[in-house]
C-alpha cells in the first residue's frame, strides 16, 4: 500500500467504527424498527417467515440474521485492523500494542482475507434487495428514509428522536476517538 492509500484506508477504518458504534447503539434506542428486539427472532420466527406467517414491519426475520452477520464481520474486521501491524513495521493498528507481534501479523494476513467475507455479505444483501423488487416491494427508500407502507397487522413505525442519533453518534466519534489514541486506561 502507498502512504496515500494507507491513510485513506486507516481514516475510514476509524469512520466505519465510528458508524458501526452508532449503529449498535441505535439499536437499543433508535426508532422501533431499527431496535434489534423488534426484529431479531428465534429460529421459530424464521420458519414462521419462511411458511407466509410472518407480519410486520422493517427487517423480517431473514433479513435480521443478515443484519446480525454484517455487523458482525465489520466488528471483527474492524477489530482486526485495529491490532494489526503492516509487513514492514510502518503502520500498525492503534491497538496493535496490546499484542503479540505474532498475533498482530496473523490479525493483519486475516484482515485482508476477511474483506471478501464481507464482500460476499454485502452482495447476499443487494441480492435479496432485488429479488423482493422484482416481487413488488420496493426496500432502498424505506431503508434510507425508514418510512414504508405498513402490511395489516403490523403496528406503525415509531420514528427515533433526532437528539438521541446525536447523543449515539458523539458517543461513536468519543469511542473512536479513545481507540486511535491507544485506548488508554482511565484514572490516574
């Protein structure tokens, strides 16, 4: 990787941990349908969906698994570069102290490999976003306004207050913030 190349990719590694701290805690407190208990299910659920007997709103319980494995692989991803250190010893993850020099190279040969699982994941997500518009159900408009026509039987969706997306947000830039700079202990 060129300097130029590295720092673009360090800076959105640090902007993606931003989003996906912001996006674990909209999901304790965001609007209803982006709150993992409104849509993360058990296995009952997703045989419930794939029989026709699921109603609701936002995610079904399919698309709840490939929500939970995509926020999965970015953390680990994300996780990944954070402790790992390049081939040369020039660019290393903020946290890539904490461990071994064998663990950071391992984690850095993983980082790399790992993209294409993320890859795959995002692929398996576009893909399923039009198989159900050529079934009629339009999803990239809600999914950017979380606004969709409600089916029967299914409660309205409860926006999220404006403020408490600040509040997450600030809280992911804090956290990030805290990683680059090593993750220093607190107190004295």
């Amino acid at each position: 990787m060129t300097y130029g190349h590295t720092q673009w990719h360090i800076w959105s590694g640090c902007a993606i941990l931003t989003l996906l701290i912001f996006r674990i805690l909209w999901g304790f407190v965001g609007s209803s349908t982006a709150r993992f208990a409104s849509f993360v299910r058990g296995p009952r659920a997703v045989a419930d969906y794939w029989q026709g007997r699921w109603v609701g709103i936002g995610h079904n319980p399919l698309g709840a698994l490939s929500v939970l494995a995509l926020l999965g692989a970015v953390a680990v991803q994300i996780g990944l570069g954070l402790i790992a250190e390049d081939e040369d010893g020039t660019y290393f993850g903020p946290l890539s102290t904490l461990v071994s020099t064998d663990t950071s190279d391992r984690a850095r040969d993983i980082h790399a490999t790992w993209f294409y699982v993320i890859l795959a994941l995002i692929a398996l997500h576009l893909l399923a976003i039009v198989y159900y518009r050529v079934r009629g159900r339009k999803l990239t408009l809600p999914m950017i306004t979380g606004r969709a026509p409600s089916q029967s039987g299914a409660a309205p969706m409860r926006p999220g207050k404006w403020w408490v997306a600040l509040i997450c947000l600030a809280i992911g830039i804090g956290v990030t913030r805290w990683v680059i700079a090593g993750a220093p202990p607190f107190g004295p």
